[in-house]
C-alpha cells in the first residue's frame, strides 16, 4: 500500500514512524514532513492547505491511503476535497471537524446531549460580554470560538483580567475572527488528561490516557504553548473514571454527532478535567493531539493502519486495540524565548544516539538540513524526546537521560514533565 501522510510536525513524525512499520505499506509519503520525517518517509514539499496539489500528488502517485492529522485542513475541508476526487482518506470531514473548530457549537452540543462540561455562554458582541463578565464569578475562562492555534484561551482571575480578555478576543483580535465570537465559561479545578480516540461514525475504542504540560515554564508558569511535555499513562485516569466517561462522554458525543448528521470518523481527543464533581469535557479536537501522540503511539501494539481502515471501513467494533504495560514521557526540546521571540538555524547534535538505543525515540517537529548539509533547529518547538520506561518514574528517568544526549543553541526545556505522578 501507499500512504500518504499530510502534516509535518512532531505528532506526523510519530504517525509516520508507527505507519512505517506496517506490514501493509509499501511507500509512504508525508506532505510537507520535516527533517526528522524524512528517515521514516519521502516528504514531499506541499503544504497541508493546498488541496489541489495534495489531490494530484495522492493521484500521480495512486496513493491508497491518505491522513489528514493537523486541525487546520480538517477544518477547512481536507478530507471532504479529497473523497470527493475519490481517494481513501482518514479523518473527519468538515461538518464533524467542526466539534473542535468552533467551540460554540461543541458546548452546544454538550449542553444539548447532556455530555459533562463548565457552564458557558456564548456571545456575538464585546458589549454583551462585558456586560456579562462585569457580574459573573472569578475566575472565569474566555475561548475565542475559532481555531488559534491552541493560544485562544484566556483564563481570567480577576474581573479587570476579564474585561481586558475580552477586549483582546473581540476588539483588538488577536485571534482575529476566531475571536468574532467567544464562549465565557466556568472556571474547573482537577487534574488534565488527554483522552485519544479511534471514531468509525458509530464505535469509539480508547487509547490510553497521556497528559500534556502546556505552560512554557517549570511548575506551570509562564505563557501557554502548544505543548513542553507529556506522559502516558495518566495515574489519574482511573478504571472507574474511565468506565464513567466510556458511558457518559465518549459514547454519547459520538452518537451525538451522528443524530446531529455529522457522523464523525477519524481521531476524537477528549481534553478532560478531573473535577471533584467528576470528569467534565474542556475541549474536543478532532485530531491526535501534539506532543500526546509522542507518548501513546510508542506504547500502541496494533498497526495503526488497520486502524485507520477500520474507522473508514467503520468496522472499528471487530478491532481490540492493545497497549504495552509500560509507561513513556516525552519532553520537549525547544528554542530559548518559545512561544513568543526565538532564533532558529543552530546545529543539533546527538541524534545518532537514539539509534543505538531501542526505547528511545526522538521526534521532530522544527528542524531542517541546511545547505552545508547539517541537521539545524528551524522552530519554538525542534524535538520530542520520548522514552519507555516500565513505570512512569523509569520512564522519565530515560527522557530526561535521553534529553541530554542532544544539544543545540538555545535548547529549553522544561524539567519537571510528569511532575504530577510523584503524588501518586
Ligand atoms: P482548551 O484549548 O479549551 O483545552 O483550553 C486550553 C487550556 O486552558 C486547557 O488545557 C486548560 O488547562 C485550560 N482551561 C480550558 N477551559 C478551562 C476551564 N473551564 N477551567 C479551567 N481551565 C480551563
Ligand atoms: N497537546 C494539545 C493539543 O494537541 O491540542
């Protein structure tokens, strides 16, 4: 089989890596892939927007397959160009990537199946909404509706911090027209867990669980990135709690979408929060989420393309999906001043490691050969270092080992990924 992989970041290194080791590929591609990718698949320089090009690559090639991972051509239509040219595509199409492309309408979908999630309103205009924020209680939590690049959260402590959160989303727009429209919601407390999903239209079968460290600084401070670190499994998602979401969240939005018409297939991940209350949804995305893929796949035991097949197929019910009874972290090696000012072009070393070393992985996401040849840094975020471990202590342990083989100019890391698992 051909595959053709669309994306090129650090989550399309891990699907492409999982990918090559499929008995059924033959060839696989990854448009535009990086630097990284390169070793795991031919990269193919198209970018993930432009359908056209990507529907006449997938037909000169006769690709099989194609896989759609980043959220911004879901959105926009990726799988729906495709099919309608008569390729086998993975992913949802645009009436059910909208589940992660407008918050609005997954709250309301929410609210209207009862699926466990804050307390919101939504709001067309500045005035409301300030008028709004001017009584509610503190803290509270603003969303631009669209999609920004994970950065349209606002999380608001006093009713000042609102006020001006909401002159950035709507009047200023940082965000611009993500923020034409924005959801204020209730603020939670609990634990974060990343929940990744295969979704045929009607069965969803679970990963396993991972969390994500989204602030850019040691003990959560500092600006919110797309993402310093994750481990898998989350020792807070628990049997009990997984059965409760099982029955009360993943079942009943995939059945959602499908009475609402907008049957969804591809991955879905639940962002849950670990309330008092019990597990309420923070967010969807229509994707496999970016540095969890880092952590999930490499403890996956299926091959991800019958997987892929199966959601299509929508034969996902007669599949068992099995993980390893390990653990694995990923940390995040980025550019000095990520996610705001940072410079790029420096030389990276200790790579060969990784290949001597089974269990220890390196996945990148800004990186590129320059012109004399060398592997330099070319993003915020350049590496996902991931390790398996038997345990999760084991396993950070070796990412952070692991870590350090590699320099660069610049490198950041945060130091305290799977922090958390030290008061189980
Ligand atoms: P989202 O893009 O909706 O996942 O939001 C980004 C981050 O903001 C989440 O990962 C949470 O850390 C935080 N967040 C979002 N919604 C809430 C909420 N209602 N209460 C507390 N924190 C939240
Ligand atoms: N790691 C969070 C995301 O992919 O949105």
């Amino acid at each position: 089989m051909k595959v053709l992989i669309v994306g090129g970041g650090g989550r399309e290194h891990a699907i492409a890596w999982k990918a090559a080791q499929s008995k059924k590929v033959d060839k696989l591609y990854c448009a535009p892939g990086n630097a990284g990718i390169a070793e795991a698949a031919e990269c193919v320089d198209i970018g993930v927007m432009d359908f056209d090009k990507l529907i006449a690559f997938a037909k000169e090639k006769e690709i099989d397959l194609t896989v759609v991972a980043p959220d911004d051509p879901l959105a926009a239509g990726a799988v729906d160009a495709f099919e309608a040219a008569g390729l086998r595509v993975f992913g949802p199409r645009k009436n059910a990537a909208i589940i992660e492309g407008s918050k609005a309408f997954s709250k309301d979908l929410m609210k209207k199946y009862n699926i466990p999630t804050a307390a919101y309103e939504t709001f067309d205009s500045p005035k409301a909404a300030l008028s709004y924020v001017e009584t509610a209680d503190m803290p509270i939590v603003l969303k631009a509706d669209g999609l920004a690049l994970g950065k349209g959260v606002l999380i608001c402590q006093t009713r000042e911090e609102a006020k001006e959160g909401v002159k950035t989303l709507m009047l200023d727009k940082q965000f611009g027209s993500a923020g034409d429209r924005i959801v204020v919601e209730e603020f939670l407390t609990g634990r974060e867990v990343s929940v990744l999903s295969f979704v045929d239209g009607r069965t969803v079968k679970v990963m396993t669980s991972a969390q994500d460290h989204k602030r850019a600084g040691d003990g959560d401070k500092g600006l919110n990135t797309g993402g310093m670190g994750t481990f898998s499994p989350s020792p807070f998602y628990t049997k009990e709690i997984d059965e409760f979401c099982q029955k009360n969240i993943f079942q009943p939005t995939v059945d959602a979408m499908r009475a609402e018409g907008r049957e969804f297939k591809g991955i879905i991940f639940f962002g849950l929060m670990l309330t008092p209350k019990g597990p309420k949804v923070l967010e969807y995305n229509a994707r496999f989420g970016d540095p969890e893929t880092q952590v999930v796949l490499p403890r996956m035991k299926n091959d991800i393309i019958d997987l892929f097949e199966a959601c299509i197929d929508q034969t996902l019910d007669q599949v068992e999906l099995e993980f390893e009874d390990n653990a694995a972290v990923c940390v995040v090696l980025a550019s000095e001043g990520y996610p705001e000012h940072y410079e790029k072009g420096y030389v990276i070393s200790g790579l060969e490691k990784f290949k001597e070393n089974p269990g220890y992985y390196v996945f990148h996401a800004g990186s590129k050969w320059n012109e004399k040849g060398q592997m330099v840094t070319n993003g915020g975020r350049v590496l996902g270092v991931t390790a398996v471990g038997k345990d999760l202590k084991e396993a950070r342990a070796n990412a952070y080992k692991a870590a350090d083989w590699v320099e660069f100019g610049n490198k950041y890391m945060r130091h305290d990924i799977g922090k958390a698992i030290d008061e189980v």
